[in-house]
C-alpha cells in the first residue's frame, strides 16, 4: 500500500488547505491518510470529510512538540478520537508558539537588515497559535533574504543557528499518555533528525515504551536508506512498530512529495497493522 502517516496542512505551517492536501494525495497514489498538524486538530475535520467523499482511507493525526532532557522532540499521535485531554494538552503548546516566535524574530532583526519579523510570519500563518519557524523562512523568502525556505533554516533557523530558540514544550510523558488516552498510537517522529548519541536515543526510546508508545517513525525521505536500516534494527530490538510518512509542508519544499514515502524494510511490522 501506498501510505502517508505524517503531513502537514496550513492549519499549522504547511502549505495546503486540509481539503486541497488530501486531493493531491490520493492523485499521487496514496491509499491511506493521515493529517498530523503540529499541536493542532483544527483541519482533521475538513480532511477526514474529504477523504470519505473521494474514497480515500483516512485516520486522525497529530504531531505534538515535546521537551525531553533539553531537546525538542516530535511525537505523532494516529488513529485517535480526539478528548478534551488531548486538546487541552495542545493547546498548552500552541500557547508557547507565540512567545517563541517573538524571541526568534528580535535576535534575526538584530543580525538581518529586515524588520517585522513577527508581523510577516503572522501573514503565513492560519492563527497566531499555530505560528513556526516555517512561517519565519516564508516571510524571510519574501524578502530575499534567502532563496527557499531550506536555505532559511540552513543558514538561520535550524538547530545550532542564531533562530534556535529552545522552548519548554510539554513532557514526553504528558505528550504519550494523550494520545494513549485517546485510543490512538504514539510513535517517534523522524528520530535520525535529531542527531542524537545512540546511548540517548536507546534512552529515549525505553523512557517512550515505558509510557505506553507503540512505533517509531522509519520510511520518511527524511531518513536515508542507512538511516532506515539502522532504525530498523531498533524496532525489531525495542519490539516497536514502524510508521512510514513523507512529512509533506508544501510542493517543492525539501523535496517532499505527499502521499508518497520509501518503502518500509521488509523486516518491520507497520504500524497500520493496529488499526481497525
């Protein structure tokens, strides 16, 4: 099967309306869906109706920041009924968006010869409380500071640079426990991007299995094949199930196109198994 388990829509820093995303999914060949905007269900309705009228299997999805011993990490949450638990843990998160961004823009305004930073990321975004640093590199775009929005990041925002601004997200385990208690599945988004020692990530993987987590993200063109390998062998070990997405944002953007993701090695139990 085709499937995509991770992409984003403009109710938080994708491109795409909800509806017009899961139309350029199923033209690309996807058989089933899920939308998982950052701390965010606001497009899941619009999505699920879309995918139903078209004949396209869809699931519930989120992807939820946390903060796990001084790191951002992205846990994804699928095939859930959203609670009022769920909601109100997100909103915790999207509150601390906007103060972020604030700090994000005062450091580049006194490096870059460009102002209004936060002015022109609210332009890009669907509500102020779903602002990102994706919506920074589209304003930066704009006023050709950079080329494209992965140059934004290379140069500016991405880990280590001068847009870096950690934030104290939400715990991992407040994070999983959500999800579980939603009746969905929590899984390791994109774990080679964190570049973290494989002490930390076996560390991280236990301390995520012992709140209730089921999969670890493994087919994203995120990961290359030695990463996906690598990650496989992590599953098998840690008995998880492996979730595929393509991470989509926008046509063009890193390379990402929606609704279609590498293929799971043959080893992996996919994470579509637990679903009804």
């Amino acid at each position: 099967m085709n499937i995509d388990l991770h992409c984003h829509s403009n109710i938080s820093d994708g491109k795409l309306p909800p509806d017009q995303l899961v139309q350029a999914a199923l033209n690309n060949g996807a058989e089933l869906l899920a939308l998982t905007d950052h701390d965010h269900l606001g497009g899941l309705s619009l999505a699920q109706k879309t995918a139903h009228r078209l004949g396209l299997s869809f699931i519930n999805g989120v992807e939820i920041s946390v903060s796990w011993r001084g790191r951002s990490i992205h846990i994804v949450g699928l095939n859930f009924t959203p609670t009022d638990e769920l909601e109100k843990t997100l909103h915790i998160n999207r509150q601390g968006r906007f103060s972020r961004l604030e700090k994000i823009a005062e450091r580049l305004e006194k490096k870059l010869s460009v102002k209004n930073i936060v002015q022109g990321a609210l332009s890009f975004a669907n509500s102020p409380d779903s602002v990102s640093r994706t919506h920074i590199a589209q304003y930066l775009v704009q006023q050709c500071v950079v080329e494209n929005a992965q140059q934004a990041f290379k140069k500016y925002l991405g880990d280590g640079k001068i847009g870096d601004i950690k934030h104290q997200w939400i715990s991992l385990e407040q994070a999983v426990l959500a999800i579980i208690n939603a009746s969905g599945v929590a899984v390791i988004a994109h774990p080679a991007r964190y570049k973290i020692s494989a002490t930390a990530m076996r560390n991280l993987i236990e301390e995520f299995k012992t709140y209730g987590g089921q999969a670890i993200e493994i087919a994203t063109p995120v990961h290359s094949l030695n990463e996906r390998l690598n990650l496989t062998l992590l599953a098998n070990r840690y008995d998880l199930y492996a979730s595929a997405g393509s991470d989509f944002h926008g046509n063009g953007e890193f390379g990402r196109i929606i609704g279609q993701t590498p293929d799971l090695p043959v080893t992996c139990r996919p994470v579509w198994d637990l679903f009804e």
